[in-house]
C-alpha cells in the first residue's frame, strides 16, 4: 500500500519535506498489505504526531522549533523503531 500524511499547517515546504523524507527512511517501502498514516498536527508552541501502522498507534508531543521536528522525528523512530 502506501504511507500517507495528513498535516493541519501549512509549514515551510522544506521542513514538511524533511519531515515526510524521515518517515519513509525509518519506516521503509510499506509492503502490499501494509497500509500507514502518519497525521503531524502542529501549533505554535508544540506539535502532535500521531503513527498508525498494521497493528500498532504511536503518538507523540514534540516542543520547540519547528524546523527541528525531522531531527526530533528521527530520533524517536530510532528509539522506538516500528519495525
């Protein structure tokens, strides 16, 4: 199937960008019966992602500047990676 990503806040495209490229490195090319949403949904002072894979939801609170989620991001799928 697919990964897909739902963001709520039009972000700077570079950061978003990076945010996606993380995702699919960590989390791979989904086989054909994997499906993952990825919903990130952002404000001013923190933002909330939200993971769902075959069989498994994680979700996170991350604070700070908005062009350190990707590093942030990364971080905590290598801590905790789904695969």
């Amino acid at each position: 199937m697919a990964i897909s990503f739902e963001v709520n806040e039009v972000w700077d495209p570079q950061t978003r960008q990076d945010a996606e490229s993380v995702f699919r490195e960590c989390l791979g090319e989904p086989s054909r019966n994997q499906d993952w949403r990825i919903w990130i949904h952002a404000s001013a002072d923190y933002c909330h992602v939200v993971v769902e894979g075959p069989g498994q939801k994680r979700e996170r609170f991350f604070f700070g500047a908005m062009h350190l989620l990707p590093g942030k991001i990364r971080e905590w799928l290598e801590l905790y990676p789904f695969r």
